[in-house]
C-alpha cells in the first residue's frame, strides 16, 4: 500500500506563508536562479532525450521574456530556488518560436506520465492544475469583473468587488466493489478492447463520499453497496480531480447497467485480476499504474484491503 500514486508527491515547498509576501514573490521572479516550468496549452515542456525517458526542462525568465504571459504562478521551492510555471500558451508554434524543436516538446501529460519520474510527474499535474484554473478564471464568479492572480497564484482576487477566489479541486469517487472473492469492474464505451476499471463519478453537491460511491455503483451497475472504507487518493490534473480511491462491499449480485454510462460490467474472480495485473491474461485489462484504478484492483487482489472485519 506504500506504492507512490503518480501525480503525488510533488517534492517542492509550496512556500504557503512566503508566497504572500509581495516582496520576496517579486525577488524570486528576477532571481535568476528561479525555474520556470513553460506550459503551452495545458501541456508541460518535456526534454526531448535519446532513451524513452523524458524529464521536465526547466527554463529561465529569458526563455519567455519577449512573450505577454501572465504572472507566473509558483508551484513550491527546492533547496532555495523557486519554482514556477508560466503560461506561454500565447506563442504559436512554440517549439519552433522558442527555438527548442531538437530539445525539448510540449506534450500531453498523460501521454508522457509513464516516461517521467515520479517527482516530475508530480510537479507537472500541479502546474497544469493550476496554469489551466488561472486561464479560465480571469473574471469575477459574482460580478463578471476582471480577478488578478494573488500570493504567487494561490488565488485571484477580483478588481472591482475584492471577492477571493481559489484554484477548484473537483472530489471524484472511485471504488472497486467487492463480494466475498469477486469484485465489480466496468467497461466505459469506447474503451480499448477488453479493459475494465473501477467505476467512478463525481461526488455532487451535499453528498459524502461514502453517498457518491453507493450513488454511483447502484446508477452505472444496478448493484447496491453497503460499508466503503477509503483507502487512498489521487489528484489528477485533467483539469482538476481529486480521485477518492474506496473499496465498496456489494450487498447484491445482479447487474443492471446504464448504457450511457458502461458498455459492460462483469464480476471478476482474484485470480483473474491478479492474471491481469501481472500481465498475463488476454481478455482482460486493467488500467495502467498510472491511474489508482490500478492500485485499488492491487490493494483488494494482494491485501484484505477493505474487508469486513
Ligand atoms: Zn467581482
């Protein structure tokens, strides 16, 4: 269960006392040992390297210095050096105004999660969060005015009723469901060719997780749960999801699914899902490491995680 989730476990300070200070913001914005991660439209700037790992490649204030960005946002420091993320989505053909085509791309992050190491995986979910809140948050929610980035982007605040407003973080309930030595998976239409994953949906308003969970399985799969135990969490960056990881107990076999949700759903043994996990069996998939799907299925499959006790 110590397994890292990826996109956790961002390894800079998020300096939250510091970066209210206008002051020292503004000295490690002209520091020139600052870092800045470039962000063009929600992707991350990632060396381009000979193997088939990338990492992040960090700029300096230079590397955008001609464009009319906004105000970077700092993502934390690391041994006295801060790091920010800046949006350059304003540049067109990037890599190529940049000068950077042989070094270094913008690319989608979940396509590129499995080639970064963790720590960058991490640092880069943050920036694009929080990049992609800034740029679709330059108006007032309550009275259309525009909002200014405050505290290093930590939140905005509107020019003209001072009304705060903070990056969103949107709760995702994901559960596997188990029964005795069988567990619930689904299928979503349009899904490569065999895999099934934990299902999911959004916690709605006024709801506790345990509500969404039980809300969810009976919606998506007709099948009623009774006791969910939380286990882990995950934030995921597309654009703003915090996935609450459970593991449900059925209290009903029979499965009715809602076709504009699932294609399919399947009660399937231990022994099939460990196949899975290990690679081993052809007619079934599970999500990739990448996604805690895959660390819930491996949590109840290796553990008595979430057993009745
Ligand atoms: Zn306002």
């Amino acid at each position: 269960m110590d397994t890292p989730i990826p996109f956790s476990g961002s390894p800079l300070d998020r300096e939250a006392l510091r970066r209210r200070d206008r002051a020292w913001l503004e000295a490690r914005l002209v520091d020139p040992a600052s870092r800045y991660l470039p962000v063009w439209q929600a992707k991350p700037l990632l060396k381009r390297e000979g193997g088939p790992l990338r990492e992040l490649a960090w700029a300096k204030r230079e590397f955008f210095a001609d464009l009319d960005t906004p105000e970077p946002v700092l993502l934390g420091s690391s041994g006295g050096v801060a790091h920010f993320a800046v949006d350059v989505s304003v540049a067109e053909k990037p890599e190529v105004s940049f000068g950077i085509a042989d070094v270094a791309s913008f690319d989608d992050l979940r396509a590129a999660v499995a080639l970064l190491p963790a720590a960058d995986a991490a640092i880069a979910a943050h920036a694009r969060t929080l990049v992609d809140w800034h740029a679709r948050h330059r108006h007032c929610a309550a009275c259309g005015g525009h909002t200014r980035s405050v505290s290093g982007g930590a939140n905005r605040v509107c020019f003209d009723c001072q009304a705060e407003h903070f990056p969103r973080t949107d709760p995702v309930a994901i559960a596997v469901v188990v029964r005795g030595d069988r567990c619930l998976l689904g299928r979503g239409p349009g899904w490569p060719a065999f895999m099934f994953s934990a299902l999911a949906g959004f916690v709605e308003a006024g709801e506790s997780l345990e509500e969404a969970v039980r809300r969810e399985v009976l919606e998506e799969a007709g099948v009623r749960v009774g006791r969910v135990a939380y286990l882990r969490s995950q934030p995921w960056p597309f654009p703003s999801s915090l996935m609450l990881g459970c593991i449900a107990q059925a209290e009903s076999d029979a499965i009715t699914i809602d076709a504009s949700e699932l294609e399919e759903a399947r009660w399937f043994s231990r022994d099939a899902l460990r196949a899975a996990l290990a690679g081993r069996r052809g007619d079934l998939t599970v999500p990739p490491p990448f996604a805690i799907a895959h660390h819930l299925i491996r949590a109840w499959v290796e553990t008595d995680a979430g057993e009745e006790r």
